[in-house]
C-alpha cells in the first residue's frame, strides 16, 4: 500500500505527495501526457526529440544538468507512445533546485537554433545506432505498420524515418510544445521526507505562476479490428532468424489486461515455461523465445518473439508453435500454476516498490491512467484471476486472424 496525498493547483498541474522518512534522497517526476501516438503522421519523431531538447536549456536556465548536478543531483528521462516522464533524484535537502529546474522548463524552453539542431543530430545518431546499423534493430519499424493500419501506434516513439525529423522546423517544434508541455498536460509527482504543507507551499512558489492552458482533445483514429493473417519477411544479414509474432489485446484499463500479463509470464518467461520447453529444450527449434504484452494505453499487443536455432526453418516453428497455442486456449492451467504466477508477480511488484523512483513513476503514470489510487488495487485484480480466465483469453486472442507476424531471415538460412 503506497499512500499518498494529492492537489491541483489552479493552472491545472496535477500534484501526488508520497512522505518517505527512511530515505535521505527525494524524487521529483514530471510526467506529461504526451507520446508518439500524439504527432502528425508526417511527423513523427516529436515527442522523442522533445525528451532530449527538455535538456537543451530553458527561458532562465542555459543549462539543466549543471545545476542538478551541484546539488548532488542526477537526472533522466524516457519517451513511449503513451507518455513522456522526466525524473529527478537528489537529497531532500536540495529539492528546490529540482522545482526551480522543472518549472523553469515547463513555462518555457530556450528554443534556439543551435539547441534545436544539436538535439535533432543526437536523435538522427540515436536513429542510426539503435534502429537501421544494429541487427534486428528496425523489428518494430516494420512491425508496428504491420499490425497498425489506422493508429498512431503504427510509427515507432523514434520515429518513422530520418527525413521527418531532419526537415523539423522550429515553428512546428514550438507549436508542439505549447499544445502538449502545460501544467494541465502534466502529472507531478514528489517523494521524500517532508511535510506536505511544506511541499504545497514550494510547488505554488515554482510552479503556480506558470500560465494555464486548456488540455487539447485528443482525436485518435481507432484501429479496425484485424480479419486476417499477416506476414512480412525481410532477408537480413544477421546472425539467426528472428520471428515476432503479433497478437491484438486490449487496453491497459481492460480488465483483460491483468490476464494477458499473468498468461505472458506463465507462457514465455521462464525455463519451466511451455514456450521455452516445448520449442527449445525439447524440439530445439528455437534459440531463444519469450512472450510479452505492450501495456499501451489503446489497443495493444501480445508478443512471441524469438530466434531459431542454425538449420531450423519457420515452417518447423509454425508447426510446433500454433498446436501449443490451441492447446493453452483448450485446456486450462492448473491452479497451482496459476497460484506460482500470483506469488512471483506480488514480490516482483514488492520488489519494485521498495525504490523511490518506481514509487513516483508508478503513481504518476496511475493517476494518468484514472486515479494513482489504483496502484494500490493491482494485486487485488491479479488475485481475482481464475484458471479459466486466462484460458478464455488465449481463446480469444491466439488466433492466426488475429496475429501479424514479421520475419527477419539470416541470409545463411535464406539460402
């Protein structure tokens, strides 16, 4: 149970209070409601790039990091489809400086050309690095246009390529900035050991003057619903095949939600897994595989993802793989599997909670969600989960209609 105390100020900032007095450090975390799936479709890249030029300097402050640092501090941040969160830790003493740094770059970033085009060559080298020179680097650049026709979700937070983001103008960078970095667009949360009335009294002093700005309505085109199988295969000079097995799910508000995550686990995350079992210790066809779900904010996606072992073919993997998926949606796990799943999932969760940082982000990213009061009712969704529910799930979900399945073939195994 993480308790916590909450208020708005009057331009619309949402602020969550958590008292922590074991700890010397506090934690301030901004998260604003913004991600990938927010930009136009001709450009795209925008909110990422807006996690580095959030560093770049603000109306009164030439430089983030130097201040934070001096104060014993450190920083970071990260950008998904969904959101973009900003965080920083540094002891409770010198929290000040983390608020006067935060506010400083709500109200207003520096927008210079040499910030802009500084930023925009760190995103363009990232780009290159991460997605188009490392193997099986640009997986998601293809599958996400698979599975998504109609939804934002079908760019990458990256982007979909270089170009949109090497003709980024600075009237469009700031006009992405005022609809999106508001008080009424962002979630702050504050951890430490303090009083609140302490905490509402400097958050009104930083933040409070800040202009308000109206929340801009969200128009996203919801994705169809998917009626046939798809498949992409890319010839790649990589060491092993790689296989990635998309199936459609549900929101992260979906009751569903808390099944797919359970059946993720209990199919694909441990060596006792069937997944794991089946394909790679019996049958050797794969080299590694694992399941997981994307937990996005719209519809999301259930993954099998893997490579083969040398000599193996796709065919013998879709041999193997379809039969042990009907036989999950046909037979239900036992109630001592599903009681193992439980336990490790609660003193994972036990685990996480135990840091400051994950503490923060976690309420933030709830009371985004709905309310940060739901954080405290996870585990009570988990338990209420039943045999035969994660069995109506895999009847529902793993079917070929609903899958897209994208290929990236070593050349060797092509031949």
């Amino acid at each position: 149970m993480i308790s916590y105390e909450s208020f708005t100020l009057n331009n619309g900032l949402r602020v969550l209070f958590h008292r922590e007095p074991s700890s010397p450090m506090a934690v301030v975390n901004v998260l604003y409601d913004v991600g990938a799936r927010d930009e136009d479709a001709e450009r795209t890249g925008f909110a990422h790039l807006f996690e580095h030029l959030m560093f770049g300097g603000s109306k009164h402050i030439a430089d983030f990091d130097a201040p934070l640092q001096a104060a014993g501090g450190q920083s970071n941040a990260f950008t998904s489809n969904d959101i973009t969160n900003y965080y920083d830790i540094l002891p409770a003493q010198n929290i000040d400086t983390a608020l006067w740094l935060e506010s400083d770059r709500m109200l207003s970033l520096a927008f210079t050309d040499k910030s802009l085009e500084v930023q925009r060559q760190v995103v363009i080298e990232e780009f290159k690095q991460r997605y188009l020179n490392q193997p099986y680097g640009d997986a998601w650049l293809h599958l996400r246009p698979l599975v998504y026709k109609k939804h934002p979700y079908r760019w990458a937070t990256i982007g979909k390529n270089i170009k949109q983001i090497q003709e980024a103008s600075m009237q469009e960078v700031k006009a992405f900035f005022k609809q999106h970095y508001h008080p009424g667009n962002a979630i702050l949360c504050i951890i430490g050991n303090f009083e609140l009335e302490t905490i509402k009294q400097k958050v009104a002093h930083y933040f409070g003057n800040i202009p308000a700005q109206k929340k801009a309505t969200r128009k996203l085109t919801s994705e169809p619903p998917q009626k046939q199988f798809r498949t992409k295969t890319l010839i790649r000079k990589v060491p092993a095949t790689a296989f990635y097995y998309a199936f459609r799910m549900g929101k992260r508000t979906d009751s569903d939600f808390y099944q797919a995550d359970l059946l993720s686990d209990f199919l694909g995350n441990e060596k006792t897994s069937p997944l794991y079992i089946e394909l790679k210790k019996k049958k050797k066809i794969c080299a590694e595989i694992t399941a997981y779900i994307t937990a996005s904010f719209d519809d999301g996606l259930f993954i099998i993802s893997g490579k083969l072992q040398s000599g193996k073919t796709i065919e013998q993997l879709e041999a193997a793989l379809w039969p042990l998926l009907e036989k999950t949606a046909a037979k239900a796990i036992s109630k001592s599997s599903l009681n193992e799943l439980k336990l490790k999932l609660r003193t994972s969760r036990a685990f996480q909670d135990q840091g400051l940082l994950n503490r923060a982000m976690n309420l933030a990213y709830f009371e985004l969600l709905g309310s940060a009061q739901q954080l405290n009712k996870e585990a009570e969704k988990y338990q209420q989960i039943k045999t035969k529910d994660l069995q109506e799930f895999a009847l529902q979900t793993f079917r070929k209609t609903n899958c897209s399945r994208l290929i990236i073939q070593s050349q060797q195994d092509a031949k």
